[in-house]
C-alpha cells in the first residue's frame, strides 16, 4: 500500500489517496474517509447487494478480529483471505484486534499476550497467534496488535504495563511480517497507546518510529476502553494530544484514529492530520434508532436536530424521507413513519434501512471535508459542523436525554427478532 498527499494546508488537514494495493492495483480511496466496520467479515446489517447500491466505488472495510475469529476453520479451508471469504473482493481490508467501541468485561492480561472477547469467550492472543490469523485472514491492512484498550484516566501503573507490552507485541509482528511471504501484500500500521501521559506516549511512538521501514502508518489508542464516559472528551483536550503526536510522527505516515467519535472531534481529528476513521459511529446510531441529518450547505443553518429519534412518537405520522435531498436509498423510497414503524415493531428492515442512510450520510461528512480542504475553506465547514453537534448536544442535555450508550445499544439488540440473521431475503424490498 502507498499513502500520497495530494494537498495539506497549514492548519494541519489534508488530502491524500490510499493505491497500490498488490491484490487491487487500481483502486484508489481518497482520504480523510471512514472505514466500513463489519461483523463476522460482513458490513454490519448490509449485504454484499446492497453495499453496492449504497457505494459504487471500492471501501475501507474494518474488520475486528473479535467479531470475526470464528470464521478462521473457514478462510483456512478456502485459502483465500476474508475478502473473498465474504464475497468482498472488490474492497480493501483491514484487520485490527478489537472494535475498540465494544464494551468488553475487565480481563486479566499476560506478558506477551491480550485478551480478546470473541463470541466464544475470551482468547489470550500472543503477538505470533495474531500473526498466524493474519496469514489466514490476508486483510491488505494490518492494524498490529497492542495492549490500547485504555482511557484517559487510566492509573498510571495501568499505563506502564500497556507501554511496556505494546512495545514488545510490536517487535514481534514486526519480525513476523517481515519474515512471512504470506503478508508481504500486506501494510503493518503500528499502535499507538498510553495517548493520555505524554512521557510514555512519548516513548510508544518512538518505539514505533524504530520500525519504520516495516510500517505504513500509525494509530491511536490509549483513549478509550469503549465506555460512554470514556468518550465524553471535550475538543481542547483531544487536540491537544493529536498536536503533541503530531510533533514525533514523519508527516509522510498514515494516521488512523480509532473509536466512535461524534462529528466535532472527528473534524478536530481531521485538522490535526488524522486520514483515515474506523466507521463504528454511523453503526452506533443506527443500532439505537437513530439518523445522522447533517446539514453540509456552510451557507445554511441547520433549523432541525443533526440526529433524529426516529423511536420518537413525534415521527409516527410524518411522512417525509429521512432527510430531504438526501440521496440514499432509504431515502427515496421510505418515510421516517415507515421507519419509526419498524423500529416500533423490531423488525430488522430498520436497521438495514438506517444504516443505509448513516452509512451514505457519513460519507458525505468525509466528502464534503476533502471538498473543503481543497477550496482552503476547511475551517467555515468545521465551524458550521460542530455548531450543528454543539446545539444538538446543549438541547438534549437540558432534555435529559443524551446519545445512546453501548449498554442501551445492547439491550435494544436483545429485544430485536434475530438481530444477526442475513438480511439478503429482503433485499428487493429496499
């Protein structure tokens, strides 16, 4: 893989492509983007159909070990990596460990191993199983293995033994990628954790930067451990810590930022250098009912919400699309009262219908963003975006209601029918 920067302004953001890839030489993804993150290989609640009416150019696709380590007897047998495995293969992969959005239950860890929550429990993974998977799962991107589960207030001993143990899993895959024919198709991305001390943040980039003829890129962890309390960090902080990162790593390096970020510190993200974003936003919204209604026209104010409810009683009789000029397929063909009806029943359409919409809608935000870095004018579009999130944020703190948690998320995902079933029969009713 080669990462080019077509264009970077001195506010720190900029435009670049993603090309080269051994197995899809002619793709090309223009960054900043979003990942599409996926469940057991498969873009969440889309099928292979669907995924390409909503994008008609090749994707990022996020691929979390956690969610997809039971297929490993299957891509085994096939010997032909996850992207042909789940009938993909005009996508570009990456495999991490972990969603790092997920809520996973404390675990103890080992020296040279991290544990990873699968749907058969937990597995201790040492840096040389990890790279076996990886000759298995053969993902165009590597996401190396480190111990970044971890948020901002984290103690400080906590933070040693996840420097301590990143540094020595990164040696390790370091060594295995550059000894395995298998993975010489393949970018390593190194992993940077302990993002909240500065010392030891410090110290796990420099590690890094050791390795840097092996490594495309970096990405940020040690921010949070997927808890909504470890999410809430206000811009000033996060730009604070993208500023000093920014300072260390080579210009020239992929930047991967991990989690699921709301708009405003995803642009703050996107000023300060970041490319390229795990996509577990879009996925959270539409896991809880809920609808991204950006207004992108910096010329315009938003006089509605930038999230809908659509569980809200309010849309039971509102017969218009989603978002009006919006272009998804959900859109052009189905209302919110159709939507808030499905949700109202659990039937599953409401889940693929509102990740179509987020998925296309979250994309736009990216576009819109490379639009403006070109035109010099990323900082109007920022401004107009988070304006947007901030009133959104102010009105429904003083309503007492807020985003949705994982843990509601969850609990709404046990009340669906059959949440995990393939949604190919109802294709052609989309």
């Amino acid at each position: 893989m080669r990462f080019s920067i077509k264009q970077a302004s001195c506010g720190g953001e900029r435009i670049g492509t993603l090309s080269g890839f051994v197995k899809s030489p002619g793709i090309v993804i223009e960054t900043p983007t979003a990942a599409l993150i996926t469940q057991g290989g498969s873009v969440t609640h889309i099928t292979a159909e669907v995924l390409s009416k909503i994008f008609t150019t090749p994707q990022l696709l996020w691929v979390p070990l956690s969610n997809s380590y039971q297929l490993e007897p299957g891509l085994k047998a096939q010997g032909q990596g996850i992207a042909k495995f789940a009938g993909l293969t005009e996508h570009i992969t990456c495999v991490t460990p972990h969603n790092v959005s997920d809520v996973t239950p404390p675990g103890h860890f080992e020296l040279d191993k991290v544990p990873l929550w699968t749907k058969n429990g937990k597995k201790m993974i040492s840096a040389d199983r990890y790279m076996d998977l990886m000759e298995v799962y053969k993902p165009d991107i590597i996401l190396a293995i480190a111990d970044g589960r971890t948020s901002l207030s984290e103690g400080y001993k906590r933070i040693l033994k996840s420097v301590d143990r990143s540094c020595n899993l990164l040696d390790k895959c370091v060594d295995r990628y550059k000894g395995s024919k298998q993975l010489q198709n393949s970018s390593l991305i190194g992993v940077v954790v302990a993002a909240g001390v500065p010392k030891k943040c410090d110290e796990s980039v420099k590690h890094i930067l050791k390795h840097k003829e092996s490594i495309s890129g970096i990405a940020l962890a040690g921010l949070t451990d997927g808890t909504e309390d470890s999410l809430k960090l206000a811009n000033e902080k996060l730009e604070e810590i993208f500023k000093r990162i920014d300072e260390a790593i080579p210009k020239d390096l992929l930047r991967i930022f991990e989690g699921c970020w709301n708009p405003s510190l995803i642009l703050s993200a996107i000023e300060n250098g970041y490319d390229v974003f795990d996509g577990s936003y879009p996925l959270k919204l539409s896991n809880a009912g809920q609808a991204l209604t950006l207004n992108f026209d910096v010329t315009q104010d938003n006089n509605e919400s930038c999230i809908l409810d659509l569980n809200d009683e309010r849309y039971k009789e509102d017969f218009t699309p989603v978002l009006s000029g919006c272009e998804c397929l959900a859109c052009a063909k189905h209302t919110r009262a159709y939507i808030r009806h499905l949700l109202n029943t659990r039937e599953m359409l409401s889940s693929v219908l509102l990740s179509i919409h987020n998925l296309h809608h979250f994309d736009q935000l990216f576009k819109h963003a490379r639009h403006h870095i070109a035109a010099n004018t990323f900082q109007v579009y920022k401004q107009h975006i988070t304006k947007q999130y901030d009133a959104y944020k102010t009105v429904h703190t003083t309503n007492g209601t807020k985003e949705p948690s994982e843990e509601s998320i969850q609990m709404a995902k046990k009340l669906k029918v059959s949440e995990e079933i393939p949604c190919s029969k109802i294709v052609n009713g989309i």
